[in-house]
C-alpha cells in the first residue's frame, strides 16, 4: 500500500531530535495515550499529556516543548509501550571500548 485512497487532511508535527535518548515523531501517533499512562502513573513523572485538539491533538509535554526541556528522566517506558513506533530509542554505534570488551582475543 504506497498510495491512500481517501483525500483529506493530514497532522504534520515536528520530530523532536532534542535528546539523545528518545525520537518523538508524532505523525505515527495514533493516540492510544499508553506512553501518557506509562509516565503519569507507573514512572509517576508527569511529563506526557494530551495537547490539542483535532489534528493538532498530540500527546506532548506542556506547551508541546521537546523533551529535553523538560523534567523528563528518559527511563525510556513510554518507549516500550508504544505499539506504532511514534517513540523510539536513537540509534548510537557501539563504541570501541563494548567492542573490545565482547570481542574474541586474537
């Protein structure tokens, strides 16, 4: 499926690359709200809530500010249970030192 067969109106949100522990793209959002549930209730952080409404709803920090402004401690649950990839983990390289460390010696 490459192609969508009804026109309308679509959200256009930013990416938030702010942190280098969490990617929010909240165009994959589908508004479940369970990484809202995962911060408010189990962390008990109280970063995520619902913003907006209508195609400018997003489930974002107040004032839909980047992560990295906030009191966020990027334990990273609203990660594991996001069920769309809207937040996923950045991808970092290893480094040398995990290299050397799980490496066979010669």
């Amino acid at each position: 499926m490459l192609e969508v067969k009804y026109q309308g109106e679509k959200a256009h949100h930013e990416i938030d690359l702010a942190n280098e522990s969490i990617v929010r793209d909240m165009n994959k959002c589908i508004y479940c709200r369970r990484c809202e549930m995962a911060c408010n209730t189990i962390q008990t952080v109280g970063i995520l809530s619902g913003v907006d409404r209508g195609f400018m709803a997003t489930v974002a920090p107040t004032s839909k500010r980047p992560l990295a402004e906030t009191k966020c401690v990027f334990c990273g649950q609203c990660v594991a249970v996001c069920p769309v990839g809207a937040l996923n983990e950045v991808d970092r390289p290893m480094t040398s030192g995990w290299r050397s460390t799980t490496s066979p010696r010669p």
